[in-house]
C-alpha cells in the first residue's frame, strides 16, 4: 500500500540541494532555546516563533520539509491558515515527530530508550489527515565508559523499526533517526566503531521488521570527535570517517541521507556537509541536511522575541539554508558567510 505516494515523498524530501529543517523542539528543548534568548516560553511565543520559520519567503527552493511538534502541527499561522497547509502551499512537506522522548533504560545506568509506540498506529492516522506526510523518530545513543551497551542499541533500533512499519503503513515516510550524541571526550575512532555498531543493528532490524528501505530516510549523526576530546577532527577528517562508516553500513536501496547537526556550530555543520559532498565519491545516496540548531541559530537570534526582528530572523534562516543548500552540491564557500551582512 502507499508505494508510489511513499517513494515520492521520499524521493522530494532529499531532490537535489535541498534538505529538511527541523522544528520539533519538545516543550523542555523549546524552554531551553528561548532562555538564551530571554523570551518565555508561552504557547503564542512559540507559535510566534514557528510561524515566522514557516511562512518565511523562497525557502522552497532550499527546504524540502519541515520537521513541526504535536503543538505547532495544531496551530495556524495569523490569517488562521493551519501551518500544514501554509507549507503546503509554500510547495514544502509536513513532517512531524511521533517519538515521546527519550527515557532510562531499566537495568542500564546512563543509557536511554525512546519511547512512543503506544498508540502509535491511531496518532499517525491523525497527522496525516492534518496533513503530514512524513514523520521523524529519534533514538539517543550515548558515548561513556562501557556504554552504549548492545542491549541499548537493540532495544532503540528495535523501537525504531516498529515506528518505522507503522508508517509506512499510515502512507508516511519514516525518518529513522539514530542519533550517537557528541557529548563525551571520546576519540574520532570511538564514534565510528560506535556508529557503525549502531547503523549496522539498525539496518538488520529495519529488515527483520519488514520495513521497505527504498521508503525509508535515514537521519544520521557524523562521526565526530566528542565534544570534549582534546583531539578534534578536522572538517576533512569528519567527512572521510563518516562516508566510510556510511558506505559499510547503509543500504543502496535507501533514497537518502540527511544529517542532524547535534551541537555542531551552524558553520561547522555546513562545512562538513560540504566537503561531503566535494569529495566526488560516487556514492548510493544522496546527502543532505535535516538540522534543527544548525539552520535556526542565527533567526533565534535575530527574532530576540520581537516581531520588529521577524524579518531579520527570516533573512538569517534564508541565507543557512541556502548556505547548506549549496553544501549539498560541495559548493559552499566560507566567503558565503559575508552575505547575510552585506544584505
Ligand atoms: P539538531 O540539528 O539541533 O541536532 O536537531 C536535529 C533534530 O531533529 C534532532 O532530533
């Protein structure tokens, strides 16, 4: 069921130079975002704040989906107009989170499991009549000393597919995404093996599961060195390891990648996009970008909950866009940076 409606959208979220933003901040993640910018976190705050990423002008050219909340795929933008159709109208997709967060893992100390599923299948029914066409899952897998475990990886990727086939049998694309968090002071080499572990069990499950790759998008961490390892990777040396990981791991058939951005700066993530994809590999997928701080930071900044700023902030979220955009292609140049200034 759903075959060709799922392999286009698919094949739209990641069409060439464009990517995904993601806006699905939880309402703790959203608090912590508006704090650093000194704006309370109210429900019209944050309609406020998401209205003017959705509505902002040309970002189609860029933006393939926007990743929305439970909250935000409820509200409409000022004229009324729900922000599912907005996008529509603006020729972008909806996508929405489904997973309910991330919590411990019984028996495993420092290790989290996703969780969500309960209800699911009735949820999914209900976003897509609001209009969603494609929806997003995050595990967390943490770096430490003996962690992560296998039984935390199995159980996250286990989850993760169950999510998976039941949207593909809503008629959404799944984003299966497995995020292996930066936070740590592990090594470039410790990331890998990690990853590679946790693609690699992903991957199997995904099968065991039934779940169609060739439907499926994949929303992937780089490999990184951690945050605070005292020997940090180059942007070359992140693109070389992330591609080998990537190659060992990913199904062809998968219609492609895109990258979360995890704590990256917004220019560091771009830079590593890019040399990606300037390296000339021929590789099976395409790569591209699905960030949420990456592509929001300058426009969070900007907006300083202001609606004299909405235009500024529009104009900042624009130009990261079209800086990763660009990236898609290896195209991008620092100098791009200089733009959004002179402008
Ligand atoms: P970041 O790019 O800020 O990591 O967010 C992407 C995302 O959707 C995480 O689930």
């Amino acid at each position: 069921m759903f075959e060709r409606e799922l392999a286009t959208t698919a094949a739209a979220m990641v069409a060439p130079g464009k990517g995904i933003l993601a806006i699905d901040e939880s309402g703790g993640t959203i608090k912590k975002r508006f704090d650093s910018i000194g704006v309370e976190s109210t429900v019209e705050n944050r309609r406020a704040y998401r209205d003017l990423l959705i509505t902002a002008n040309g970002l189609s050219q860029f933006i393939s989906g926007m990743i929305l909340y439970d909250e935000t795929i409820r509200q409409a933008a000022r004229d009324g107009t729900p922000f599912a159709q907005v996008l529509k109208k603006n020729g972008i997709l909806a996508g929405i989170k489904v997973d309910t967060g991330a919590k411990s893992l019984a028996g495993a100390p420092g290790e989290q499991v996703t969780e969500g599923l309960d209800g699911l299948r009735e949820r999914l029914a209900e976003y897509k009549k609001m209009g969603a066409m494609f929806a997003k899952w995050r595990a967390v897998i943490t770096i430490g000393k003996d962690i992560p475990s296998d039984y935390c990886i199995t159980a996250n990727a286990h989850a993760l597919a169950r999510y998976a086939a039941l949207c593909q049998e809503a008629g959404m694309v799944p984003i299966v995404e497995p995020e292996v968090l930066m936070d740590g002071n592990h090594t470039l080499e410790r990331c890998f093996d990690v990853t590679e572990i946790t693609l690699q069990t992903l991957f199997h499950e995904l099968h065991r599961q039934r779940v169609r790759i060739e439907h499926s998008i994949l929303k992937a961490s780089m490999v990184i060195s951690g945050k605070d390892c005292p020997q940090q990777a180059s942007v070359q040396q992140v693109a070389e390891a992330t591609i080998r990981c990537l190659r060992r791991t990913v199904p062809a058939a998968l219609p492609g990648i895109v990258f979360l951005s995890g704590g990256q700066s917004d220019e560091h993530a771009t830079a590593h996009l890019n040399a990606m994809n300037a390296a000339g590999a021929a590789l099976p997928w395409p790569l591209s970008f699905s960030y949420g701080r990456a592509l929001q930071a300058p426009a969070l900044k900007a907006w300083k909950g202001q609606a004299a700023n909405v235009a500024a902030a529009q104009q900042a979220l624009f130009h990261r866009s079209k800086c990763n955009s660009a990236a898609c292609f290896g195209r991008y140049q620092p100098e791009m940076e200089k733009e959004v200034l002179a402008a």
